[in-house]
C-alpha cells in the first residue's frame, strides 16, 4: 500500500484548543467507525495554568456534556442560589443566574433572571485552564484513542478507526485538491515530520486578534480588553453585570469568591490603568460600575488583549471548512466568541454525522440527537465519498446551517460597543429606550435571553 492510502483520515482537525478538542470528542463519540486526527501543537498540560475567564453559556454547557466535559444536564444538580459548582470531570465553574445590563450615568437597564427560562443557570464561568483540562480528560476516556508523537510516529499499515492525537505537531502546510486535503506535520517550521490525507480537514487554530492575518470582515474597534479578578465589599451570588460606559463595556462575571472583569478602553486608557496601584486602579472601577456591590478590595493578574473583529466571509472552501476563531474572532461584549465556535463544533459534527446517516436533518445543541450509528453506511448523499465518509457537499451543507447563527452573532457583538460607544445625549435616550423595552415586551427578552443562550438556529 502506498502512503496516500495508508495515512488517509476521514477528518483531520488543525488545533486542539477547546473547540478543535470539543470537534473531536463529538466525531468520537457519535461516529466511532471515522478515521479522526487532531493535529495539536501543543505540549503536555499546556495551558493548564491559564487563569483566562471565559463565560459559556447554557447552550454551549450541553455542548460540551455530549463531548464528555461536563456533566450531562439530565445528571447535573444545581442549587438555586449556589455561588460555585464542581462537575463530576473536576471542572471548577460559576453559575451566572442573573444578568443585569446598564449604562453607566444614562437612563435604562435590564435584568435576566435564569428562572424566567427554565435553565439550571443562563450560563458558566469557568478558567480556560479548567476547561482544558477537562477537554483532555474526556479525549482520555476515548476508547478508540490513539496518540502520535515524534518520538513514536504514525507506523506503516492501515490505519484503525477512531480518534488519532499527533502532539506536539504543528501544521506546517495544508492543500486540497479534487480528491484529498495533504496536511504537512512538523516540531517546527522547518522540520517536516509526517504527511497526512484526508477527505476533509478543519481548521481550527484561530489565536488571538492581534496575531492573526487580516479576513474579508475585519474592524479594529481601537479598544484593548483590560482583564483581571477583583473582589469587593458586598458581592452578589450568581450575578453578571454588563455595564456600557463612555470608555466601552465593563462586564463583571462572578468566579469563585470575587469576579472576572472584562474592561474594554482605548489603548492609551487600558496601559494607564495597568500602570496604576491597586487603590487608584480599583477607586476608578468603582466610579465607573457603580456602588451596587460596595468598595472594590483587590485587583489582581491584570492584563489586556487588543479588540478586533476579524472574520471570514465563507466558512468553507472546497474540502477544508473553518471553525472557531479561525472562522471569527469576535468583541469580547456579551462574551460569544468561544460560544458560538462551540456551535460550529457542534453542527459540523452533526452534519457530518447525518450525512453518513442519509439525513440532513438540523438538531439543535438545547435537543436531545440520537447517536451514530457505528456501521458504515453506503453514500446517498452525493457527497463524493464512497465508503459512507462525508464530502465537500456534506461542508457546503454546514456553511448553509451556520449561516443565520454566525451573521446574527457578530452584528450583535459588532454593533453593541459602536451603538454604545456614541456619548451623544438623543443616542444614549434611545439605547435607553431599547434596554427598558426589553422589561416591557417579555417575548422580546426571552428571544434576546435564548439568543445569548443557544444562537440563531437556522
């Protein structure tokens, strides 16, 4: 046998951050008889220190328990009004129950409260260390687990069926043609170590704004988010706030004993701010949010991430689709980039699950999907495969699923900070208007509610 046909994998995965790892564990779990290799640059336990807050939401809870990373909901227990929850992987999270939007010295606020939508939680704190650790436990428990590495690389002979870990590798190269994607691995840049096949390939190392290359839809909102954990004097179990000021939204997630802050400013503010002692630094947040929770009483692990939105404007090309920040980075207001990759892990595992099923039809992350079936299936899809492997049609069908969800979650996450950057008084009046309406019309709230929850599902 030749190369081509030994070292052919069904689906190649290009970065194992959380939502290249969530792709995994669903192919994994869902469509055991597919040849998965997840490419991940990443050394053992990288990233298990990262103290980085990250909100997920309900929707992307009930992703990640299908992966094998949290606690099925039908499983899970939550006290109405605990201020932490351990799950059962280990992984340490905060309930958010309630979510209070204002602007700062302007009329107007919401309020969204978790028992107004029958949920657990409207959604979860949790550090992306945390969460990484727990993504690596579940791909542990794979039972069809196979790991790759320099030291013992990928042998000769037909490959198994099941999830295949090459660490640490990078991808040094990847083209398609009308057959296969050829991925090119290496330790380094110019160390080309093995060269993989396979029918579809996914990009999913998407890293942060300020390193990425520019896309078709890409704006620098000349704002650094300026991050850290405070505590303060009265704190308030299971509550986030998300307040507009004039600088740019401050968002407050409660974690542990304190909150995440998210503090969105211009670039001159933000390295002001990081030069000023603890006292001075948490007198000018506490202007700025408010006195609901008291004095704030200590800052620490400042740091700041420059604010863009970078995005493709298809999500698909030929054999390769993109996932994640490598489809779109989005402004970190409402806290929706890791969500909505979560989501696009999620629906082209099912796509690709339901092609090889003979279905096309869409399911929801907030609904119960029936698992694969481990038998390989004959092509009816026309998706180009033979052997019941989804195709190019089968990615073309996930861009068209995605579509509705992605362009709605990034007018939201680009127009917010504009609209609500404007200081102009008849401005302010009407986004106001716009916060009060969202307490007057209740169908509208729950929409705007399920929207932050579950996405746009199309």
């Amino acid at each position: 046998m030749t190369p081509e046909t030994t070292r052919r994998f069904d689906v190649a995965i290009v970065g194992a951050g959380p939502v290249g790892t969530a792709l995994a564990l669903l192919l994994a779990q869902r469509a055991p008889q597919m040849r998965v290799a997840l490419i991940d640059a990443r050394g053992p336990q990288a990233g298990y220190d990262d103290p980085r807050a990250l909100a997920l939401s309900h929707g992307s809870r009930e992703i990640l328990a299908r992966a094998g990373a949290w606690p099925h909901p039908a499983h899970a227990t939550h006290a109405a009004h605990a201020s932490s929850a351990r799950a059962n992987t280990g992984l340490a999270t905060t309930p958010i129950q309630h979510i209070h939007v204002s602007q700062a010295r302007r009329f107007g606020s919401t309020e969204i409260d978790f028992r107004e939508h029958g949920v657990p939680a409207l959604g979860y704190v949790v550090r992306y260390g945390a969460l990484m650790r727990a993504l690596d436990n579940a791909m542990s428990q794979v039972p069809t687990r196979f790991e790759h590495s320099p030291q013992s690389p990928l042998a000769a002979g037909d490959l198994p069926p099941g999830l295949h870990h090459f660490h640490p590798y990078q991808a040094i190269a990847l083209r398609q043609d009308a057959q296969q994607v050829t991925i090119t691995l290496g330790t380094t840049a110019d160390d080309h170590a093995e060269t993989l096949h396979a029918t579809l390939a996914v990009n999913a190392e998407g890293g942060l704004f300020e390193s990425q290359t520019s896309r078709p839809r890409a704006r620098d909102y000349g704002q650094t988010a300026l991050v850290g954990f405070v505590t303060c004097e009265r704190p308030r179990a299971g509550w986030a706030w998300e307040r507009f000021t004039a600088d740019g939204p401050l968002a407050l997630l409660p974690q542990d004993h304190g909150y995440a802050l998210v503090w969105c400013c211009s670039h001159d503010e933000a390295k002001r701010r990081r030069s000023m002692d603890d006292a001075s630094f948490l007198a000018e947040l506490h202007a700025a949010f408010g006195d609901r929770m008291g004095r704030f009483t200590a800052i620490s692990g400042r740091a700041g991430f420059p604010l863009g939105l970078n995005a493709l404007g298809q999500v698909v090309d030929g054999r390769v689709a993109a996932i994640g920040n490598a489809a779109q980075t989005l402004h970190p207001v409402a806290g929706q980039g890791l969500n909505l990759g979560l989501r696009d892990a999620f629906d082209l595992a099912d796509t690709l699950v339901h092609h090889m099923r003979g279905t096309h039809e869409a399911r929801s992350p907030n609904t119960t999907a029936p698992h694969a079936s481990t038998a390989g299936t004959a092509d009816t899809t026309g998706t180009g495969s033979t052997s019941g492997i989804p195709g190019p049609a089968a990615l073309a069908a996930f861009a068209r699923r995605r579509r509705a969800d992605r362009g709605m979650t990034i007018r939201i996450t680009d127009l917010l900070p504009r609209v609500f950057g404007i200081d102009a008084a008849p401005v302010a009046v009407l986004r106001g208007m716009a916060l009060a309406s969202l307490d007057l019309v209740p169908p509208l709230k729950t929409a705007f509610a399920r929207q932050m929850m579950f996405g746009q599902r199309g």
